[in-house]
C-alpha cells in the first residue's frame, strides 16, 4: 500500500484532550486518538463531545488518526439575522 492510501471512517467525539486531540469512538467500538487536519485548525472549525467526524488513518497504525470533517448538526437557528437598531 502507498502512503496515499488511506482509510476514511465514522465516529463520534468522546473526550477532547489537550493540543487540539480527541478520543474518538469508531463505528466499530474501536478508540483512536485523533488530531486534528490542517484546514480544521486553520479555520478554527470548533468540535465538541458528541460530534459526528469522519477521521483518516493509516493501515499500518489504527492508534492515530487525523480528524478531516466534522458533520453538521441541525440547530434551532434559521439563517436571518436580528434586525439591529
């Protein structure tokens, strides 16, 4: 396998820890540590405990991992904003 074959999973965020990393709970009951992706740190893309993510790995170590896409939730906000006087 090349260094460009990676895999893509689910999970959901269990603990945040220290330096931008997450235990991660796998679909599979597997738990990964995970740091987070370039882009999401770059655009301070906020993630919390219960988050839907999808995370890459490497298959030669299924330890670690890099958190590539937080899903998003539906939330009670419909897109207006206040009128502001």
């Amino acid at each position: 396998m090349a260094k460009e074959e990676l895999m893509t999973l689910d999970g959901i965020i269990e603990e945040l820890l220290p330096d931008g990393r997450f235990r991660v709970c796998l679909e599979n009951e597997h738990r990964v540590i995970v740091y987070t992706a370039g882009k999401m740190r770059k655009f301070r893309i906020r993630t919390l405990v219960g988050d839907r993510v999808q995370i890459e790995m490497s298959p030669y170590d299924l330890d670690k991992g890099r958190l590539v896409y937080r899903e998003r939730v539906a939330s009670g906000f419909n897109g207006q904003q206040r009128k502001r006087r």
